[in-house]
C-alpha cells in the first residue's frame, strides 16, 4: 500500500506547483485572448503543438525571467500543472527547444500588438485604466553580442564602425548614471529602446515600441501617442515625461489636438549663454553674483 501511496502523489502534478504561482498562470491565461491567433501553422503535414501553447510558454519565459529556453523546458518539466495550463497536453513528451526557438524567432511582432491592444481595451472598458495621467519614457534592451560584456577587452569594441556581426539590427546607445545634463557617468553599449507608455495611477502598460538605440525620445513620442489615441481615447490628458522630451512641438500637439496638458522638465542643454555681470561673472536665477572658487 505504501507503494502506491507514493505513487500516487508523484502523479498529483498539482504538488509540486506553489498555489499562489499556479493560481497566478491560471487567471493570466483565462483572460488573455488569443483567438487571433491559430491554433496550427499549416493544414498539412504533422499536427504538431498549439501555436496558441506554444505563445503562453513563451510569456511563461518573460515572467519568471529566463534569458534561455533551456531554462523555460526545464520549468516546465519541473511544473507541469503550469504545462497544462499553457495548453500541452503532459501526458506526451513537451516540444522540444528547436521547437520553441523557431516559434519565437518567426512570431509575427503585429500580432503581439494587437494581443496587447485588445487586452488595453478590455482594461479601459472595465474601469480598471484610463488615460487621465500618462506618462512615457524609454528603457535600453542590451544586445546579445560579446562586445556588451564588461570583461571583454577586444579594442573598439563600441566604434560605430565595428558593429556587431550576431546582430545587425542594434545600434550604439550610452546609459548615463542620472538625467542631470551635466553627468560625467556614462557607459555605452550596443542596445534597443523600449518606449513604453504607461498609465499613471495603476503603473499599467498601455502601448510599448522598440527602436534601435539611435532614436532619439522625442522623436518617437508623437507616433506613439497617436497609434494609442486610435484605439484608446486620449482627450484631456495630463502627459508626463522627462526633459528629453521638452520638444515645442510635443507641447502644442497635446494642447490642440488633444486638449490635454504636460508634465516636462525643463532641458537646459543648448541654451544661450547665461546673463553676466560686466565684470564677467554669471547671475544665477536669484539675481545674485556666481563667483568661481575651485570645482565640485
């Protein structure tokens, strides 16, 4: 009897996921849709897995934070009541990673965008968001190159003109310390951007664009405020953002054509020289005599 005692726990999948984490895949999966999506590649050959499946697997990967999908098959294996709720059936062998690579490397960008937009609108109409704050900023994604690592030592190794050969698609950005405009620490690398828009009072993300590492913030942020207004109502809103974008044009497009208001500091690179005294001295914004003495 003890024999079988054991064996039947070790076939109750449901113990060796923690209740909170299968509860947590359980309700993301029930409510995500992905009806847009189908369910096989093509109407021949081998049935194959669910792209469906295969699509939670792959946010599986994002939010326990596996860099490898060897890390994501082991999980998997290790937490097969998760397994099941991404859709495999676990009475059959899982796929395999040249499975799951191919599926991700060939995974259409669009349609996680329209993934995301219905799940925004969903948000919207519940109540659970709205877009009475906003606010948007960018983040570096570093690129899988060596010339990324801190211990690599070959020379020029952040020349433009030494791109990396893994991936011709990044482009050479730096990552400063502090949004000060004076801050001396900073570092490059060979990255992307994320600029996500974010919903202010519940931290959600309502829309999210990546571009290589060249593109400067403001440059973006039009393009991004107009694809969410097509989908989700922008009137009235208050837009937050850091200096970088303190550009004239971002000010008069969320006044006029979204009757709404910004939250921009100040960016005082490029400005005039400050105003002196005849003796040479700068005035600093109360009205008062700068005088040099060392450096700090």
């Amino acid at each position: 009897m003890a024999v079988i005692y054991r064996q039947e726990i070790l076939q109750d999948i449901s113990l060796f996921t923690s209740e909170p984490k299968a509860k947590f895949y359980s309700d993301l999966f029930l409510n995500l849709d992905l009806s847009e999506i189908s369910e096989r590649t093509s109407k021949t050959g081998r049935r194959g897995f669910s792209n469906q499946a295969k699509l939670r697997a792959a946010i599986v990967m994002k939010c326990e934070c596996f860099s490898c999908i060897t890390d994501l098959l082991d999980y998997l294996q290790n937490n097969l009541l998760i397994a099941h709720y991404c859709g495999f059936d676990i009475m059959k062998p899982l796929p395999s990673y040249w499975t799951l690579d191919r599926f991700i490397n060939s995974l259409d960008n669009n349609l996680l965008q329209n993934l995301m937009c219905s799940q925004v609108k969903k948000l919207y109409e519940l109540g659970v968001i709205d877009t009475s704050f906003i606010a948007l900023d960018s983040t570096p994604i570093m690129a899988n190159t060596f010339q990324n690592n801190p211990k690599s030592f070959k020379k020029n190794k952040f020349n433009p003109d030494n791109h990396p050969k893994s991936d011709k698609d990044c482009g050479l950005g730096v990552h400063t310390a502090s949004n000060q405009h004076n801050e001396q620490n900073f570092e490059f690398y060979w990255v992307y951007k994320n600029h996500v828009l974010v919903d202010c009072i519940t931290g959600l993300p309502i829309f999210e664009l990546t571009t290589t590492a060249d593109v400067a913030d403001s440059t973006v942020a039009l393009d991004i405020l107009n694809q969410t207004n097509s989908f989700l109502p922008l009137n009235e809103c208050t837009f937050i953002a850091d200096k970088a974008y303190d550009v004239k044009v971002i000010y008069n497009t969320v006044k006029h054509l979204y009757n709404g208001n910004c939250a921009i500091p100040i960016n005082k690179r490029n400005t005039k020289n400050p105003q002196k005294l005849p003796s040479g001295h700068p005035i600093c914004e109360a009205s008062l005599a700068m005088n040099k003495d060392g450096k700090c």
